[in-house]
C-alpha cells in the first residue's frame, strides 16, 4: 500500500522534473508549423541570437494605400518565442493611417501607443457591440481573441503602435482581403453579402482581387 505510492509519488517528481528541462523550445522553420508550433531546434545549436529580435526597432515601410506598415515578431521571424504563448510586433501608421479591420484567430491582442494618437476599437461577437476610443501615447488597449478589430491615425504625426499577443503565431485575416483580395466570384461576394456587384468589382481593383 505504502510502497506503490511511494513509487507514484517518485514518478510524478520524475516526470514533472522531466517537462522542466524542457525550458524552451527555439523553432526550426524548415519543418512545417503544426497546431501547436515548429518542431525544437536542436538545443545544442541554439544561440542567444534566437532569443533576440533587432527588426522591430526600424518604422515599417507606410508608403501605401493604408499608410500603414507593421513588423511582426511571430516564430516564424523570431524563432525563440515558438511554444511559448507570446509574440509582439511593430506597426507604423502614417498621418492618416489605417490598420484594416482584421481578426487574430489565434489570440489576444494588447496594443501600447508608443507614438502618437489613434482610435482602436473592435466589435463584439455575440451583440456586435462597437468598442472604441480615442488613444493617446501611453495607452493600452486589449481586444479578445478572434474579435474584428482596427486602429487609426487621426494625430498629425505618425503613429507607433507596440502590440503584444497572447500566441506564438496569431494569425491574422483582413477582413477586406478576405472579400476583396482574392478569387471569391463577386457575385458569391453580392449574394453572401448584399454588397452589389460594380462596388465589389471596384473593391476587388483595389485590394487585387479576381473575379
Ligand atoms: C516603401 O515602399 C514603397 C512602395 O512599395 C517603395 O516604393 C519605397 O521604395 C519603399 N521605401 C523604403 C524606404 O523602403
């Protein structure tokens, strides 16, 4: 009786000691990424260079439509975050700027306005509520995972936003891109949508969609 729970308790020390050697798990982006993340380098070739991420200390590129451009540092750009739960990114926004109503299937998002001032918002999923505000520098605001969110520049300045995830990899889908940016028939877009026909073909122009 007092043996076998010995040896239980002995086993569940040796297993939890055992995860605990685990202590991170660097990403090889040569083998393809799973629901759970990369495959672990082999840790004898990991570097402290892994842990370290130098791009997002530049502005993105914002000479576009959006005048918005973003740096991302999910695990494939920043290897040592793979299975860890967390990510961050950088996005620029020109005076004027827009981040394009968008999801993070894959996680929740904080947002921290290092420069300038916007309005962040989403929308709710089950009432469609909207949620916005006005952020200045110093801000933070959190959107839930999964829900349609956005943010714009409305200072005269550019903007920097510093934004954090709860996923080593949150995806993202723009929700124009998903309607407008692709080969969905515009007249599946017209039907599935009641957005008529010649406003989806001028949409599809602009966000290169076929169809
Ligand atoms: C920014 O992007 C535009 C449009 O793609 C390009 O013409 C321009 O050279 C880029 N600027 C820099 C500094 O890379």
């Amino acid at each position: 009786m007092f043996l076998p729970l010995l040896f239980t308790i002995s086993l569940l020390i040796s297993s939890s000691a055992h995860a605990s050697l685990l202590d991170f798990c660097v990403a090889d982006p040569s083998l393809p990424d799973g629901p759970s993340g990369y495959s672990c380098k082999n840790p004898a070739q990991v570097t402290v260079d892994d842990f370290v991420y130098h791009a997002l200390s530049i502005p993105a590129n914002t000479s576009n439509l959006q005048k918005f451009g973003v740096t991302t540092a999910f695990a494939p750009q920043f290897p040592g975050v793979n299975g860890l739960g967390i990510s961050i990114a950088r996005a620029d926004l020109g005076v004027g700027g827009v981040v394009l109503l968008h999801t993070h299937p894959s996680a929740s998002e904080l947002i921290y306005v290092a420069e300038g001032t916007i309005v962040g918002g989403f929308i709710s999923g089950s009432a469609n509520t909207v949620y916005y505000k006005t952020l200045h520098k110093g801000d933070v605001m959190v959107f839930a995972q999964g829900l349609m969110h956005f943010q714009f520049n409305i200072g005269e300045t550019p903007a920097t936003i510093i934004a954090s995830f709860g996923s080593a990899n949150p995806g993202l889908q723009i929700t124009a891109s998903a309607l407008f940016g692709n080969n969905f028939p515009s007249s599946f877009v017209e039907k599935t949508t009641f957005i008529d026909e010649a406003e989806v073909k001028k949409l599809k122009a602009v966000f290169g969609g076929t169809g």
